[in-house]
C-alpha cells in the first residue's frame, strides 16, 4: 500500500513490522484455567507475581538477563527511548521478565558465533513502541530497525492488535520472537536496500506465483500464495525475506509444510536457508533444519556445540 511505496521511494532505513502472530500459552499454576482478564492493562498474572513473588521474579529476570550477556553478548535496554519521534512506555517487572525470556527463546535458536557475528548487542524494549514522526505507522508499529544503529533492534512488547482484544499480555511469546526474527534479519541483510536485487527478487518470485500487486484479499489479512504474511507481500522485497525468515525460524516444521504447494514460497525458503547457511559459516545446514522440525532444543544446542568446537579446532 501507498505507506509502504512511500517508505521505498524514500529509501527510508527504517524497517518495520506490524505483524501479529500466535498465541503463548503461559496460563500456569493457579491460573491455568479460563482466566483472561487484565486490570488496568497489565495481565492477572503478572500482577500477582509482582505483587506476591517479586523476589522470585526479580531472580527469574536476572538470570535470563545473565544468560543473554554471557552467551550471545545481548543486553536488554528496558531504559527510556530518548530518540524525540520515537516513545516507548515502561515495563513492569514481571513484563520485563517475560520480554527476556522470550528474546532469550529466540536467540536460542541461531549458534552463538551467529549472534557474535552479527554485532547485535542491544535489545531495546518497553510496552508499546510510537514514532510519532509518520502518523501512518504510529498505531501500528511493533519493531524497528534503523541501519543508522546497527547493533540495536527495538522490539515492542505489546501489539497494538493485543492492546485492542483481549489478548493484550496473554499471547505474546511467539509474536515477541517472531518479530526478532524479522528485525534480526533485517540487521543482517546486506541487500536490504540494494533496489537493483529487491526488484530482481520480487520479479523472480512473480513468475513463480508471488504476486506483488494489490488483492482485495489483503484488506482481510488472508495470507495469499507465495508469501509469509500480508506485510510481506505489500512491503516490499526486504520485508519479503524478513517475513519468511521469522516464520522459518519461528517453527520451519509448519511454515514448510504450508509452503509445499506454493512453488514461489519454496523458492523464498531455499534462498533464506541459503543466506542463513552463508551467514552461519555453514552451521545452520539441513542438519540443522532437521533438527529444529524435530523441535529437540537440547539436541539444537549440542549440535552447535559440536559444530562450534569443529570449527575452533580448524582454525589453529
Ligand atoms: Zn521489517
């Protein structure tokens, strides 16, 4: 849509991404059942955790908050934004707890070396991200990416479609790594601007049934053929690749699954597992992909090891 040429004709670096997807099932203990309510738009849960554990909390948000700085170099900035366009609202605790535990989710999925390499070394966060600059994206955005910052992705913890049902808090999880994904690729895409490859990929994958124009169908949301989501079929070719590669890397069981019979969107897969394989140094191979549809995180993460070890004792 006009927003979305407007950005590419503008050859804006900002990159984002308003999608919404999935639904965490985090109902436990003593409320694992039927409890969906919020107060004052913080969740039941969160709520008695802070009032009532927040040592326990403070601890969990801690040692994720370890995890991530020893083990890929990430830290989460839950400070305020002080970009002036931009304004981003305070997270709870047990917000912030449940933001960490999500990211750490999502890098868990890429070799460490992966993450080092990429220069990614800060995760900036708060409830709901505005940039008040560009009205047309204010209530929509969730993520941002600016190449003027390259080793920072923002990643908001709410949607704002969650912010208007009653999901708001309960369902974040796979949104959350989803739209780290998206934005980490992006923060690793060399072509992410490059016009000459965008038309070029958007051009092949039309003649394999991608269609890149405007459907009816989009104003509902249907995903249509040869594409990961609406956004990536109306936002151009970049957010094209971010699209595909977070619902891969989200759960490349199902999303290879919907793509068997759409011949543009195995054509999409192929060429991401090809970037991630380069990317990786050769780490994320089939083995690895084998490995994830398995959904064995254990087994994920002594491959890496395994993998990792290799390689340093083929570089002395
Ligand atoms: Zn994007």
């Amino acid at each position: 849509m006009e927003k979305f040429s407007q950005a590419e004709a503008n050859n804006e670096d900002e990159l984002t991404q308003p999608e919404s997807v999935g639904r965490r099932n985090f109902l436990r203990g003593v409320f694992a059942a039927g409890v969906v309510a919020a107060v004052g738009g913080q969740p039941i849960r969160e709520l008695f955790e802070e009032t009532l554990t927040p040592e326990q909390t403070e601890k969990e948000l801690t040692e994720c908050l370890e995890k991530l700085k020893s083990e890929y170099g990430v830290e989460i900035d839950f400070s305020e934004l002080k970009d002036a366009d931009k304004k981003i609202e305070h997270l709870s605790l047990a917000e912030q707890r449940d933001f960490a535990e999500s990211m750490l989710g999502a890098l868990e999925v890429y070799p460490k070396s992966y993450v080092h390499g990429s220069g990614l070394t800060t995760i900036k966060t708060g409830k709901h991200l505005r940039i008040e600059s560009d009205n047309s994206k204010t209530s929509k955005t969730e993520a941002y990416f600016s190449s003027k910052y390259p080793e920072r992705v923002l990643i908001s913890k709410e949607s704002f479609e969650g912010y208007l049902t009653d999901k708001f808090g309960w369902d974040n999880d796979r949104r959350m790594k989803s739209t780290f994904h998206h934005e980490f690729y992006h923060q690793n895409d060399p072509h992410v601007h490059d016009r000459a490859f965008n038309h070029g990929w958007t051009m092949e994958e039309a003649t394999k049934g991608a269609d890149p124009h405007f459907h009816t169908q989009d104003v509902f949301s249907i995903r249509r053929e040869g594409f990961a989501s609406t956004y990536g079929a109306l936002g151009g070719a970049a957010e094209d690749r971010a699209e595909v590669a977070a619902a891969l890397l989200l759960d490349p069981e199902a999303f290879e699954r919907i793509a068997l019979d759409e011949p543009a969107l195995v054509d999409k897969i192929q060429k991401i597992k090809k970037e991630f394989f380069d990317r990786s140094h050769g780490i994320m191979d089939e083995t690895y992909w084998k490995l994830r549809s398995g959904g064995d995180m254990k087994a994920i993460k002594e491959y890496f090891l395994l993998r990792e070890q290799l390689s340093e004792s083929s570089d002395k």
